[in-house]
C-alpha cells in the first residue's frame, strides 16, 4: 500500500525497505519460477539435473534454450514455459519498479500541490 497524494513522503528507512520487499517478492517469484523450469525441462524432456539448469536460466532470461528437444512432452514444456517466463519477467520488473515510479510521481505532485484547494475539492 502506498501513501495518499496529500501526505508526506515516506522517509528514506521507510522507502528503502519498501524497495527491498520489492526485491525480495521479485527474487522469490523469480526463484519459483526457475525451479519450475528445472523440474519441468528434467522430467519432460530428461535432461541432467545441469541441463535443466542451464536451460530453464537461458529461457527465463530471454536468451533461449540451449539444448536440442527431443520429446513431444518436452517441447509442449518448453512452449509454456517461454511463455510463462515472458509474464514473469514483466511483472518482477513492474515489482521492481513500483516503489520508484510510485515515489517519483508522488514527489512530483506534491511540488504543485494547494492543500487548501485539495481541501475544497474533497468536500
């Protein structure tokens, strides 16, 4: 939850750790996430615990996958899990980003502010 517009901006303590339970929901949906690809890539398409490893960080990274897919199963994974890990990279960097967009912005309204007119608007 974030401040209302008409009231001051967090303190610097405050906002630093707002900032770093952002990080830490972005690191742990990231984490579940890769290991979801690990177990997904180890046991659809039976690669070594390495592989599926190396394959699902290269495929949640963007970068894509390393080794060649032999099985239907596999490949269908493979299919979803890209897709999957597009959704999570989008929503770990709105996370991210939050804090500071939400931070800026308010600073920014709070300069043009009128108390005594946003008073009588609000009646």
């Amino acid at each position: 939850m974030t401040e209302h517009r008409t009231k001051p901006l967090l303190p610097k303590r405050a906002f630093a750790l707002r900032v770093l339970r952002g990080l830490s929901l972005a690191l742990g949906i990231i984490g579940l996430s890769l290991a979801l690809g690990i177990v997904g890539y180890h046991f659809c398409e039976g690669l070594s615990w390495l592989d599926s490893l190396l394959n699902a960080s290269m495929i949640l990274t963007g970068m894509g996958p390393v080794n060649e897919l032999h099985t239907v199963a596999g490949k269908l994974f493979a299919s979803f899990y890209a897709l999957f890990s597009g959704v999570v990279f989008i929503t770990s960097v709105a996370i991210l980003l939050a804090p500071l967009v939400n931070r800026f912005l308010h600073k920014f309204h709070l300069e043009f502010i009128n108390p005594e007119e946003d008073r009588n608007v609000r009646r």
